[in-house]
C-alpha cells in the first residue's frame, strides 16, 4: 500500500501551498518523499509512540529532521492539527478507519488540496471514495499495486463546490 501511495505522489503534477499531514505515518517514508519532492513541512501522525518516534529518527538519518514533527495521536484529535488544513494528505490505514474519519479529513484539506487514501483491498475501493465524495472530494486517480488499491482524490476549490453544488 505504501508503494501505492508513492505512486499516486508522483501523479500531483502541482500542489497547492501548504503543510502536508501524513496520517498513519508509521516510519515516515511517505511524509519524507513527499519533503524531498516539495520541500513543505510535514506533521506525522501514528497512534503508535514507536511509530512517531522511527519517523523523526528517520527524519534525522536524512537531514530532514527541521522539516517533520510527528505526533501520537487517535485520527485528528491533537492540538498540533487543531483549525490546520493541509495541502497534501496521506492516510494510509484501513478502509473502515479511513471511512470514519472521512469528514475529518475533509475538513483538514485545503480546497483545491489532495488527499492519497490506501491501505485498501481494491473490493473496498468504491466504498471509501464514495464516501468521500459524498463530502465533498473528487476521485482523480486509482492506483493498483500488488493486491492494494491506493485512491488520490481532490477538494475542489470554493467556485468548483460552488458550481457542482447548484
């Protein structure tokens, strides 16, 4: 599912300005490909303490440690993601947690922001993107890696939400 996820980076062809979240940030590879692409801060988040702890190490390994700060946490409830949004979203979990927290990440991502949704059979992919677009979001791609389903989907910007709206 990673490799998934690193996929669909290279399919943002343009980010928008702003922060990236790496929710589920295990080890940090994600959040650290990302740095070395856009060269934009990156909040981990993991609900694993040893999780958090190998991102900022590898984030130290790499020279990049000025540019990451990991926290331990359950989803969205930290202060350190309190009223952020993010340019840039990986949530690399679970279907039935990425479902459950779907509104949350709809409200952390920036209009016009991406969000790269993995850890999917791809059974379930209908599933998860219907429910975020349900919110809001708009599938771009699907990518299939070795038995993972990896989704890139997209908050449109205010005039775009506006207009699909009416």
């Amino acid at each position: 599912s990673t490799q998934g996820c690193l996929a669909g980076l290279e399919t943002v062809h343009r980010l928008i300005p702003g922060d990236i979240l790496d929710m589920g940030c295990g080890s940090g590879i994600l959040g650290l490909a990302a740095i070395e692409l856009w060269r934009r801060r990156v909040l981990g988040s993991d609900i694993d303490s040893h999780a958090t702890k190998g991102m900022i190490d590898n984030a130290r390994a790499n020279g990049m440690l000025p540019m990451v700060r990991a926290v331990t946490a359950r989803g969205y409830r930290h202060p350190a993601l309190y009223g952020n949004t993010y340019a840039l979203i990986f949530a690399n979990i679970l279907a039935k947690p990425l479902t459950k927290m779907a509104p949350d990440l709809v409200k952390h991502l920036k209009p016009g922001g991406i969000a790269i949704l993995s850890g999917l059979l791809p059974e379930q992919g209908n599933w998860v993107a219907s429910r975020h677009r349900a919110l809001g979001l708009k599938l771009l791609r699907r990518i299939h890696r070795d038995g993972w389903l990896s989704l890139v989907m997209q908050k449109p910007y205010a005039k775009e939400r506006d207009h699909i709206s009416r």
